[in-house]
C-alpha cells in the first residue's frame, strides 16, 4: 500500500554549547546544504520542508518555521513543524517518511534542530505553574529516581551507567560532529565525577548542545540517481502513553514496547539482537542504554544491563550501540532524535566514517521524550524491502 | 494534494469557543468536544488508528502544553499519535496523509488554546525574525494595518475595512476522519476531502506583495479548489477576507468567515465546512486556514459530498 | 562597500540582547481548584475514575488512561510510601543539598506524587519507607500544594518490595 521511502542525504552540524558563529537560519542551513549536497540536490529539487524541535521557549521564537520559510528554501512550498518533546526529532522523521510513503510528495527536506544558547533553557524548562509545589531540579531530577526504580527491579550492579558513559564518551572520539571529546575517559573518572542527582553522576549525564540535523527522503524513482547509496526506510513507527497515568510503568514503558514490536513486525525482524547489525538510541543519561535494551527486546526483562557487562553493546560487541557517541556526547534537544535515525542511515550507506560498523546492514534510530512516554523508531536497510 | 490512494472523509466533528474560559484547564476544555465528535461516531479512543494535534506552548505560557492535553485523550494502551505547534488545519493534513497507507482507516484531529490567558498580539511578535524584527515589538494588529494599507495603495480594491482589535478567543475543535467503506459504515453524511494542500510565503514583509495571496492560491490550485459553492474562511482580520476571495477565484458563492481561538480557528473553519455539505446546504465547499503574520502561510481543503472515484488521473 | 569585502579587524557581531516578557494567567482547572480548596482545609483530595476505579492525586479532572472526566472524590490520610527517590546534590532555590525527593504512592491512591523528604538523614532515605505529610501553620495555608511542606518518615515497618514496585 505504501510507496517506498529512502534516505538519499544526511547533514549534521558541528554540535557546540554555544554556535554563536550563525544564527538559527544559519545552523539549520549548515546542516540543510550538506543534506542537500549528499542526495546531488538543490533547494529547487525539494517539494516540501519538515522542521522539528522542542518548546519554542528554548530560542524564544514562536512557530520558527515562519522565520526559517525562506532560509530553507520552503517559499512556495508546504512547510510543517513538529514538536513532541524530546522524541521530535524521530516522530519529525517519521512523519516526513508518511509525505513520501503516502505519494503526497517526491523529495522532502527534513531539518531538526535545538540552539538553546539563544534562550536559556533550563529557566523554560522551569516555569512554575502556580500551585503545583515544585521540587525537581532539570531532567535529572525526574529520570535519576525511574533509574534507581530500575536498579532496584533488574538488580543491576552500580558501575552499569559508568560503562555506558566510557564507551559512549569513546565512540564520540570517532564521530567528527560530536560535542563532547574526552579522550582521557575512564571509569574512574566517571566514578569521580559529582554526584548531581544520585544515582546520576555528572559524566553519566548528556551536555546542552546546539545543532541542527537534516535529512533529505526521497522516493524510489528519486532516490535513483543520487550519487551516493540510499538508506531503505523498512518501517516506522510511533506510540504514546499519558505522563500521569494510574499503573502506567515509567521504567519499562508499554508504549516503547509496542511501539518497537510495531516496527519490527514491519521490517520483517523477529529476533532484534540477531536482525538488527546496530543500533542508535536516545540515552540522555548513561543507565537508559540497558534499560532500552530490555524496552527495545534487546535483553529479556532484568537482563538488559549484562549487555553493557559484557561489552556486547560496545563498538566491536554484537549489539553496537550508538556508535557516533550517542545523546551522552552531543544533545541538541530537538535534534537529538533525528541524529539518531540519520546516524542509522548512515550506517547502512556505509558512510559513517570512523564509526562505520562493519557491514552494518540493518540498523535502528530510536527516540523518546516527555516523562518516557513518546517513543519514534525507524528501521533502516541497505537493500529495499 | 488530491486524487489520494484512498478516499478520507470527516465522518464527526465538534467544536467549543468562549472569549475567555474562567474555570476550566485545556483538559477539562477538551474532554468533552473530543468525547461529542466521537460519540456522534459511536467511536471510542481504542478504535482510533492514528491521533495528531495542534496547539502553540506561547498561546499556553509554558512549555509542552500538548502532553498535559494528551492527558484528555485516554491513551492508553498507548496510541500512534503525534503533534504539530501549529493550527489544527495542518494536523488534519498530516491525518490525510497517513490515512493513505494500509494500517490505519480512522483518525483524530484536535486543537486547543487559551489565548486569553496573555496579551496575544503581543505574544504573535515573537514570531517575527528574533534578530531584526521580533526586538521592535510590531504587535499583531499593527501588521495587519500595514497589509490593509498596502492594499489601500494597490488600488485593486475598492474600500479596504479598518483592523479591528485581533480576536481573542479560548476554544478547541475535534474532527474524526475515516478511509473509504469505514466512513461510509460509520455515517450516512460522509464529507469527502477530495484536496487538501498548503503553502508558505518569505517572513519579511519587504519582499511580499501584501496586496494579494500568492500561497493560498498554489495551495487552491493544487487542492483543486474549483467549481465550489461555499466558502468557509479563516480570517484574522475583515480586509484578509478580500484578498482570499480574490486568492480562491470566487464570485458571488456564500463566505462565512470566522477567526477562532489563534490554532484552533483554521481546523474550525474545516469542521464547520464540512457540517455544511453533510447538512446539505453545500454540496461541495473550500475551507481555508492560516497562519503567520499577513496571511503568511495558508491550507486550502476542498469538501465534497461525494468522493473522487480512486484512482481518478490528476 | 562590496558586500564580500569582510574587515578582519573588526570583530563580527555575535550576540545581541533583547528581553523578552510575556505575562499570562493559569487557571488550573475545576478539579485542581477543589484539590487546592481541600488543601487551605488541610485535607489532600483524590478523584477516583468511574471506569478503572484508580484513585489520582492531584486530581486533574479526567483519568488520563481512560479519557472520562472523575468526580467522585475521596479524602486521604496524608500518608504513604516511597516507591522511589533521588538525592540531589545541586543547589535549588530554598534548598540546600542533599536533599532528597521521592515519589511517594499516598495510602488509597494509584499514582505517585513526588515531594521532598526531610527531617531524616538523606543516607537513611530508602525504597519502601513509610512517611506522613507535615503541613505548614494552619495560619499560613493558602490554596497552594505549599501547604504541605515536606514529608517525614514514620515510625511503621517498611512496605513490602512487592506491594509498591509497579508503582513507578
Ligand atoms: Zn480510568
């Protein structure tokens, strides 16, 4: 019923704290062009423009797209913004995946992008409502107690989320747009980093970034004569849950697992660990890898942190997981999610450079947002299906 | 877009405005809308396949104001659902668009605001360039004054309306889509989407003709928005009105144009249409939204009482 | 001046200022103002669900799970256990660390609300500890969640892993 969608182009931008070189349109243009320069296309080839990011506040700019409609060459064009908190950079991916599945398009540009240094974030992200109390601190203050919930029920050893940091910290070394290079890592100075929000250390956390990540999709006909190899989309898939929910499970949530076992079902996976060659997921803090495995269906319920263990999920494990260094070394919020589905595409174009997994055929982007109730994943193949 | 793959028609809608809402949180808004347009269906959430919404944090104050609106929904087990910060129009252009594939033949659009909590024009300036533009504070309404002005100068119309103070409403709207043979089974009055399509202009005003539409025209003509003999308008300001008459070709049809609450008010515009040709008092109607300072972004949905055969040429 | 002339001598512009201040009311809603009207009482409030019978505190006027509207509402005792927690070492408003918060499960409700833990080493803080609001002077109440300063443990026996664990 569907037409076939691929991903003919990928553009990242230097991810930094501050990008205080360009401004918004022009983050978004560095990553735009090198999109457009990967598929062998101009801004006149592209039939419609998809943009996401997270609250509006963290620039201070209501409805960006409207800014952004000439910058992106969407003048004329259909444009549509997308924002599903911290999983928008992988339902934007999606939903531009729909335009083009569905016929409605040919090629579409897709830009995700967070340039938090415009606005201060931390104070968008705590507006206190009146009469509400108010005693979390950041991100960390509602994930470190879901975290220690999940340490609690898998009986994980502590170091797990110090291992995660190392080997992500260390792939970032290998991925020429990461923000964070720590080439001195080691689990002792992870141990040795502050304790921010126990069990969270501070090297177990992801940094603040600006950046912008885009992709161009093309159809089959389109994706033909582009000069470098296409990323087969073999399936999409997204799932919600409320955040306030009587007997939801905030640790292991319903929706990830259904949302995964959708886009397997899909791309014609039935065991994830041996059809899947590797993996880029959202980890914003260290302990959220073996907890997605097990989500994911990595890892049996409990057993998701033995993967970290025993180094399956490392560079050279069976299981690669965020190879480019993950959200842990490069976090433009909004962005976020879509490096992690471009970053899949290019592991199976084969163009992932330095962090290229070897014969990396089959691989899956993975995002998530909200108290852990927005998921988007995407599989992604080297041959059509 | 049109001549789709599958047939999408709006089997239910429903819609509440209020100039200000005293007591009631957006759940509480939208509970109820959401349950009528489903009712009338005799739909629950569970038989929805695909769910998207539209809504602006600004209009609410602070971030991620659709999750606690998702909250309204009953997702659960979880949904396929997703959100645009933008009118509920374009939502319902992304639910078409999913509606083609195989997997899912209803779907849920909804949108909500309470722009009455703030000072809403002077909210809107924030959409403006933040570098150049946005600094200088231009409210709402004093940009429209310099489109009514333009037009004034272009000498193409022959009296242009004064600007009114910006319409300042609370409300949300909820309309059910459904594929095919489901709309048909679920009512009598399936209102086809026979087009739908939308187009953006540049930001700065400088290099627009703000005397004309030129992107609810594209969007017109790609949505096939001819030989129509209704219009339901989604005008911000009166003088809009002109250039949208202009901008869709029509002579003489009905216009009904209304502002809504800012994000709900161009969905509305669909929904109302769309109770007209089930209604029978159109048997095929434009409806319109927009977005953006001077008419800078606009939808263009085409409703027929009957569908376009599948796979009918372009 | 041609436009790609650039003077290396003058350094670009980089960053410009421009405050921004946007002022808005909140109404909470019809459930969450009977919830706070309860609070100035010195009384915390669920709503139960018609549907699934969860109890939720705060109330927020619908079960997110079921999408129907709750009315039947049912007064708590004000205490409960901790499901889970966090010790926050970074300076917050008001706070000095460490401090922990805790997402506590009140007796007779399905859901979690987080507060903070005090009047106990944070070191003591643990899984399944039982703990009782502790509320501002009555003269000081107003309709604000405020009203409840802290938690405090008490002297019961720790709630079984089982009995609490899917309440994360
Ligand atoms: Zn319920």
């Amino acid at each position: 019923m569907s037409n076939r969608v691929a991903v003919v182009g990928v553009g990242q931008t230097k991810y930094a704290a501050k990008r205080q070189d360009v401004s918004i349109a022009g983050l978004l243009r560095e990553a735009a062009t090198r999109a457009l320069d990967d598929a062998g296309m101009t801004w006149a080839d592209i039939d419609a423009v998809v943009i996401g990011k997270a609250p509006d506040m963290f620039e201070g700019v209501m409805m960006p797209e409207l800014y952004l409609a000439d910058a992106l060459g969407a003048v004329g064009k259909p444009m549509l913004r997308v924002h599903t908190a911290g999983s928008v950079g992988g339902s934007t991916g999606v939903m531009a995946t729909h335009l083009v599945s569905s016929g409605a398009h040919k090629r579409v540009l897709v830009v995700c992008f967070e340039k938090q240094s415009e606005s201060n974030a931390t104070w968008a992200l705590s507006i206190r409502l009146p009469f509400t109390g108010g005693s979390v601190t950041g991100a960390g203050g509602f994930f470190a107690p879901v975290i220690r919930a999940y340490m609690r029920r898998a009986n994980a050893p502590d170091d797990i989320g110090i291992k995660v940091a190392v080997k992500d910290r260390l792939n970032a070394l290998n991925n020429p747009y990461a923000h964070l290079k720590l080439p001195d890592i080691s689990e002792e100075m992870v141990r040795e980093s502050p304790m921010l929000w126990d069990p969270i250390r501070y090297l177990e956390t992801c940094p603040s970034s600006d950046g912008a990540c885009a992709i161009v999709l093309a159809d089959e006909d389109s994706a033909k004569g582009t000069p470098n190899p296409p990323a087969w989309i073999h399936g999409t898939a997204v799932r919600s849950e409320p955040t306030m929910g009587a007997g939801r499970d905030v640790v292991n949530p319903h929706a990830g697992r259904d949302c995964a076992k959708d886009v397997y079902a899909q791309a014609g996976i039935t065991d994830p660990r041996r059809d899947i060659d590797c993996a880029e997921i959202y980890v914003p803090f260290s302990w959220y890898e073996p907890m997605w495995m097990e989500n994911l269906g990595f890892a049996a319920e409990g057993e998701g942190w033995k993967m970290v263990d025993d180094g399956s999920t490392s560079f050279t494990g069976d299981m690669p997981i965020n190879p480019s260094g993950g959200v842990l070394s490069s976090n433009p919020i909004g962005a976020s999610g879509m490096c992690r589905f471009a970053e899949a595409a290019l592991q199976v174009r084969g163009m992932a450079g330095d962090h290229q997994v070897d014969g990396a055929r089959t691989a899956l982007g993975h995002a998530y947002g909200g108290g852990a109730q927005f998921f988007a994943m995407w599989i992604v193949g080297s041959e059509p299906r | 877009m049109r001549n789709f793959k599958r047939p999408v028609a709006i089997v239910a809608s429903a819609s509440f405005e209020t100039p200000s809402e005293p007591s009631r949180n957006e759940v509480e808004l939208l509970l109820p809308v959401i349950h009528d347009a489903l009712g009338q269906v005799g739909l629950t959430q569970q038989d929805i396949g695909f769910t998207v919404s539209g809504s602006s944090d600004y209009l609410q104050g602070f971030p991620f104001a659709f999750v606690g609106a998702l909250d309204a929904v009953g997702a659960w087990p979880p949904i396929r659902e997703s959100h645009l910060e933008m009118d509920g129009a374009f939502a319902l252009a992304e639910a078409v668009a999913v509606l083609q594939h195989g997997h899912v033949d209803t779907a849920l659009v909804y949108a909500f605001a309470r722009p009455s909590r703030g000072d809403l024009d002077r909210t809107l300036s924030i959409q403006l360039d933040p570098y150049s533009v946005a600094p200088l504070w231009p409210d709402a309404r004093g940009l429209a004054g310099l489109q009514a002005q333009a037009m004034r100068d272009s000498g193409r119309f022959d009296s242009v309306p004064e600007v009114p103070p910006t319409h300042v409403a609370d409300g949300c709207t909820a309309v059910v889509l459904a594929v095919g043979d489901r709309a048909r089974e679920l009512t009598k009055t399936p209102v086809w989407i026979t087009g739908i399509d939308h187009r953006i202009e540049a930001p700065a005003l400088g290099v627009r003709d703000l005397a004309t539409s030129v992107s609810t025209r594209l969007a017109a003509e790609s949505a096939g928005a001819t030989d129509v003999d209704a219009a339901y308008l989604h005008v911000l300001y009166p003088h809009q009105e002109l250039l949208l008459r202009d901008a869709l070709g029509l002579n003489g049809q009905p216009v009904h144009s209304s502002a809504g609450p800012m994000m709900v008010g161009g969905l509305e515009r669909i929904a109302a249409a769309a109770k007209a040709v089930a209604a029978g008092d159109a048997r095929r109607a434009v409806a319109h939204a927009t977005s953006g300072p001077c008419l800078q972004q606009n939808l263009v949905a085409v409703l027929d009482a009957t569908a376009v055969l599948e796979g009918a040429a372009a | 001046m041609s436009a790609d002339v650039v003077d290396e001598a003058v350094p670009p512009v980089t960053v410009i200022e421009c405050p921004t201040r946007l002022d808005f009311s909140y109404t909470p809603g019809v459930a969450q103002s009977r919830f706070l009207r309860a609070l100035e009482r010195g009384e915390i409030t669920g709503q139960r669900c018609p549907k699934c019978k969860k109890v939720y505190v705060p109330p927020r006027g619908a079960c997110s799970m079921c999408g129907v509207a709750t009315e039947e509402e049912l007064v708590l005792s004000g205490k409960g256990t901790i499901t889970t927690f966090c010790t926050t070492q970074i300076p917050s408003p008001g706070l000095v660390p460490p401090y922990v918060t805790a997402w506590i499960r009140l007796d007779g409700s399905d859901i979690t609300s987080m507060f903070l833990i005090q009047e106990c080493d944070p070191a003591e803080v643990r899984l399944g500890m039982r703990v009782e609001a502790v509320w501002v002077e009555e003269a000081d109440r107003k309709a604000d969640l405020g009203n409840i300063s802290y938690f405090r443990p008490i002297d019961e026996p720790d709630a079984e892993y089982e009995t609490y664990k899917d309440y994360v």
